[in-house]
C-alpha cells in the first residue's frame, strides 16, 4: 500500500494508500465518524463507517483526541457533493495519543499563543503563513539565481557596527568585543567586486528598544549588490524584485491567502513602475496632511503610512538628507546636501521594506566620513581596500523578508511572519 501526501490525494482517487500525520479534528454521530487528518501538506477528511472499518479503528473514537499521531489506510474517494476528496477510512495505527492540548478553538491572548508557539504553528492559519514565507523565499533565490547573481554568505559575527552603533548586540569574542550582524552589505561590496553582482541571505540583528508591529530583533534580510550600478539601476532591479516576489505568491499560494482571508485584488493591481518621489515631495505629502514635519528628519511609521496611502502600490522615496543615512551612501553630485538612498514603502500601513542606496566610491570622501560619525579607521580597513583596489561606482539593498511576509499576508504583527519570533521580551519558547 502506497504512502501518499495529502497534497497529492486526487491521484490516488480509487486506491487504498496510507497516510502518516496526526489527528487535527475528529466529530461523530451514531454509526459514522469524520476525522480530519493533517500531514504538513494539507488537510483530508476521513470517513469512519461501523461495518467498512475494522471494528478496533471505529471504536478510537473514544479514544482519539486532537494531535495524536497515526497512520491512517483506506480508498480515496471524491466527495459526492464537493470539489474535495476524502479517505474511506478502514485501518487507523495509533502511533501516539496526545495530551489534551492547550490550544483549544476559544480564544486565547497573544501572550499565551506566543508561549506555545511550537504548537500554534500547528493551526491552519499559522501553517498557510510559514507557507507564504517559504515560497517568498524560493522566490527570493530564484529571482538572483535566474539573473546570475552568485550567493556570498557574510559573517555572523562582525567587528564593527554597519548601521549605527545604538543597535548592536555585543558579545565577547576570545579576549575581545564583537558584534551580531546588522547586515552583510559590507561583504556584499566585497562580493560585487569580485562577481559584480551578489547577494546575501541570512539572518540579521538589531537590539532597537521597540515594540511595534514592525520589529523584531532577530529577522532575515536578502542584500544584493551590483558593481557598475547607479541609484536609478538599483531601484529597477528593486522594483523588479518586488513584482517577480508577488508574482510567486500569486500564482502559486492562493489557497494559503484564501486561508488568511487577503485581499489579493490590492496585490493583483500592482503594476510597474513604482510611484518614485524625491525625499522633498514626501516631505511635501506630510505637510499637506497636516503633518509639522521638518525637512532632515528620517520617516517615522505614521508618516510611511500617510504617503503609503497615497498609491497604490509600493512608493520608492529616493534622495534622502544625508545626516539620516549610513556613512557609505555617495552624495548626491547636484545636491551635496542629500545622499543617493532609496526606501521603499508598502502600501497599507507595512512601512519600509526595502532600503538601499548607491555606495561613495571615493576613497578619500569615505574616509572623511568614517571620522565624521566618529568611527574607527582601523576598523574599517579592510572595508576601505575596496576603494584602493579597482574601485567601481556600486549599489544595492537590503529587503526584510518578515516585512514582506506581513505585507502580502495582511498580518498584524510581524511577530506571525517568522517561526520563533524575538523580540525585547520574548526569548522563548
């Protein structure tokens, strides 16, 4: 008898196959009962009738309960009045029964869903979103597979801070301090000049004492990086990105957003090119709306929300004041006031999702800025040979993959994006 996966069940229409999962729900009425059994690749009906089933299987009604693990047999059969299938079933191996599980249909508080998140992973809606986030992924590796851009995987540990030493996780390194990554831009530019065009997957940290529905302080970022690549490139290649990502999930998760009840007619709209508007015409939005925003400030939330809301898809506000960008951002060379920086908005209130920037490929005006923001020389060495040897002008990005997933999800909270969330207070489980 063949071991099948639930996903797979319509062509197996007629036989008899064995399924291996658990016990996701089960109801009975006199003569028949109906489990539903899950596999990790779906949801499937069995059908129990005293008289098909062996007359031990229909008596583990009584003795069933949510979870517990078995291997179930019968004959796949298409349901009489829907467009669904089920298993007649006639043999159920109890592989173990499970404790009465805690996470029951009432309502439970966040708090409590998040201390048993290994088992909240189980329920259908967490299942559809850990789904969205791993076809956005696939999606994420093909798009620069396809595109020959070659995978350059950056260092965990760092000596130095890459995005502002206010966020950095410290930890003692052999006699020494170092750092958990902020992000692998710095190698990335050390990659672009080796391949031209890399990119980096991996998880990132930030310790930013914030408790939004946007932060984590533990999320993975995908960081390309392009050698002969301006600001203007960088956003194509960003906008590209988006479009070929949205196009994943759409044509491959609908049943997983159905699930999550989104609204794909806002993702279907979305067409290229992007609304592209200078850091002064979103200053500019904010004031019309009421907003006392002054020019050199960076973005808050409620302000990426006020100018999301004016378009339709994701807006790309480019040329930003230069005190609130990194020190490796090229100035702008008609405007030494901004710096060459693009952040890209969701619409609907998700906010940043993407930042990134044409690099200075000057050496001596990285040096200047490396003493401006009070940075070590030393520690950057290395990251300043790549301007003495073979220089190029440069760009990149860096997407925050759970920002994504909440976007195209429609989630509340970023926390719901990522298996083991970790925030300010949350370590476990």
């Amino acid at each position: 008898m063949k071991i099948v996966k639930i996903k797979n069940i319509a062509e197996f229409v007629g036989e008899e196959v064995k399924i291996q999962g658990w016990l996701h729900n089960l109801r009975a009425s006199g003569k028949i009962w109906f489990p539903i059994f899950r596999d990790g690749t779906g949801l499937l009906q069995g059908v129990v009738f005293k008289g098909e089933a062996e007359d031990e299987t229909f008596e583990m009604k009584n003795v069933l309960t949510q979870e517990s693990s078995v291997i179930v047999s019968g004959e796949v059969r298409k349901h009489p009045k829907k467009e669904e299938y089920e298993l007649g079933v006639k043999h159920i191996e109890i592989v173990q029964i499970a404790e009465e599980y805690p996470i029951s249909k009432k309502e439970h508080g966040v708090d409590f869903l998040m201390n048993n998140r290994h088992l909240w992973l189980r329920s259908k809606r967490q299942m559809a979103i850990m789904k969205v986030r791993h076809e956005i992924i696939k999606a994420i590796r093909d798009f620069f597979d396809e595109r020959d851009f070659v995978l350059m995987d950056s260092p965990m540990f760092t000596p130095n801070a890459c995005e502002g030493t206010s966020t950095l996780f410290e930890t003692e390194y052999f006699g020494r301090m170092a750092y958990l990554t902020q992000s692998g831009q710095l190698y990335a530019e050390a990659g672009a000049m080796v391949f031209g065009d890399v990119y980096t997957f991996g998880p990132t940290f930030r310790a930013e004492k914030s408790k939004t529905r946007r932060h984590l302080t533990e999320f993975w970022m995908v960081e390309p990086e392009m050698a002969y690549c301006d600001l203007d490139q960088d956003m194509d290649v960003a906008e590209d990105f988006i479009m070929f990502i949205l196009g994943r999930v759409l044509a491959n998760r609908r049943e997983e957003l159905a699930i999550l009840e989104r609204d794909v007619s806002k993702l279907e709209k979305i067409r290229k090119p992007f609304p592209r508007i200078t850091y002064e015409e979103a200053v500019e939005i904010l004031r019309k709306n009421g907003v006392d925003f002054q020019w050199g400030g960076d973005l808050g939330a409620t302000d990426e929300t006020i100018i999301g809301e004016h378009f339709d898809a994701p807006v790309m506000i480019h040329r930003w004041p230069r005190e609130c960008k990194a020190f490796y951002m090229k100035r702008d060379p008609k405007d030494d006031r901004l710096a060459l920086g693009v952040d890209v908005i969701a619409p609907d209130g998700f906010g940043e999702i993407i930042g990134g920037a044409q690099r200075e490929d000057d050496l001596d005006l990285l040096l200047k800025r490396i003493k401006e923001e009070g940075l070590d020389e030393k520690d950057f060495d290395w990251y300043l040979d790549l301007r003495r040897y073979g220089s190029v002008p440069h760009a990149g990005f860096g997407m925050g993959l759970e920002r994504v997933v909440a976007w195209i999800c429609n989630l509340d909270h970023v926390r719901e994006t990522i298996p083991f969330a970790r925030t300010m207070g949350r370590l476990e489980p």
